[in-house]
C-alpha cells in the first residue's frame, strides 16, 4: 500500500528523445499505473525547465542522456533546483554517470522495468516524506588546547 501511495505523489515530466527508450519507460509508467506523466519526445531549449515545471506541475524529471549528451548535459543543473531528476541511459557508462551526478541528477537508471522505477520512487519518496521531521539534537565538540595533542 506504501508503495502505491508513493507512485500517486509523483508527477513526471519525462524527456526522452530515444523512441526505443521512450517505448520502455511508458510501457512501465502505464503497467505500474503512475498517473499524471507529462512526455516531451525532444529536448526542450535552454532556460524552458522551470516554466515546463510550473504549466504541466510535475515534481520529477526522467531525462534521456543517451541522445544527445552534451543538450541533457546542460538540461540537468537547470532541473535540479526545482525537482529531482534521474537520468536515463540503457548503457552503464560511469563516466557519465559521474558527469550527471556532478550536475545535479539525484539517480541514474539504466534498466526502466517495473522492479528498478517502483525502487527508484520508493527512495526518492522517503527522502521527501514531510512526516519525518528533522528531531532537534545538541552537538558537543571537543577541540585540544594544544596543537597535536
């Protein structure tokens, strides 16, 4: 039931330019019942994620990097500020998986089945989860009088 309550929190804007990839990750979205996705089949221009976010009011973005790497390069710091964004590519490259995660991409997911997208959202809504509170804590530091010792 957890599981169910988190797929409904999620609306995605997925940018995917791949047709085969695209083709997957719909088929997924639809058999897993994940409502609300918004598609766009090319890359948007620079500087249209934040009002893309605002018009179709999603608060995830699945982004093709396989395509064209460099335009998804450049997609991704302009996407983070506003929403978590997992990077999509069928090859595990750790270059650019690296490569994203230094620009702000939260995930990678190379393998779009039901099992991987179900997990993916599990995480990413627990770290969201307004339920859990940040708990008030004291922090005690012990710094020595004396240079190595």
């Amino acid at each position: 039931m957890r599981a169910r309550s988190s797929r409904n929190y999620w609306r995605p804007l997925v940018i995917c330019p791949h047709p085969a990839m695209a083709r997957q990750i719909r088929a997924t979205m639809a058999e897993m019942g994940v409502d609300s996705t918004s598609w766009l089949e090319e890359y948007p221009q620079p500087a249209a994620i934040a009002g893309l976010a605002a018009q179709h009011q999603v608060n995830i973005c699945f982004l093709d990097v396989a395509t064209h790497q460099e335009q998804a390069l450049g997609l991704i710091p302009e996407a983070a500020p506003f929403m978590p964004v997992v990077a999509l590519n069928p090859h595990n490259d750790a270059d650019l998986i690296l490569r994203c995660l230094r620009r702000g991409a939260c995930e990678f997911l190379s393998d779009s089945s039901g099992e991987q997208l179900d997990g993916l959202l599990e995480r990413l809504g627990r770290l969201r989860d307004p339920s859990r509170r940040e708990k008030p804590a004291t922090v005690y530091c012990v710094v020595p009088g004396k240079p190595g010792c």
